[in-house]
C-alpha cells in the first residue's frame, strides 16, 4: 500500500495539472465571460475536492476505522479519479 505521504503527492500532483488544464481553457476562451464564469466554477470544485480528500486522509471518520484501511484509501482515490473525469467532462462540453 502506498503511503499517505504519496497519495497526498498524488492528489496534489492531480488537481494541479486539472487547475492547469481549466488555465488553458480559460485563455483560449478569449472574451467569453459565461464560459470563463463556468471555468471558475470548476477551479473552486477542484480546490474544494483536493481539500476535503486531504481532510479525510488526514482525519478518517469513524466509518472508515470499521473498514481495512487499505480499502478506505482505494476508495479514496477512486472517488478523486471519478470527480476529476467529471471536471474534465465539463470543461470539454465548454469548448463546444
């Protein structure tokens, strides 16, 4: 099992390059303030993600002492990947 040190690298390395993805949307979107509007959105989703994933790394609820950790970590990860496709959706649909 990776450590908790890694999966912070990981989920930090993550919301980077997806902040840095919604950057580049948002430059190549030129004038459009609805759609720079919506990019904005999605930079605080993803600050707000990267925050609560940290917060529950660091602190795990009493729901997850009753499991494995190493199963309420995968959970973890699986829950960023998943919120992070949905990010990425979303900035495709605004290029459209």
């Amino acid at each position: 099992m990776a450590s908790i040190k890694n999966i912070k690298k990981d989920i930090n390395f993550l919301m980077e390059e997806v902040i840095e993805t919604c950057f580049l949307h948002y430059h190549l979107n030129g004038e459009n303030q609805q759609k720079r509007d919506e990019i904005d959105q999605m930079i605080e989703e993803v600050i707000t993600l990267r925050n609560d994933l940290i917060f529950k790394l660091n602190n795990p609820d009493a729901e997850a002492q009753k499991m494995p950790s190493k199963q309420y970590y995968k959970g973890l990860l699986t829950q960023m990947l998943e919120k992070v496709d949905e990010i990425f959706d979303k900035l495709g649909s605004t290029q459209q």
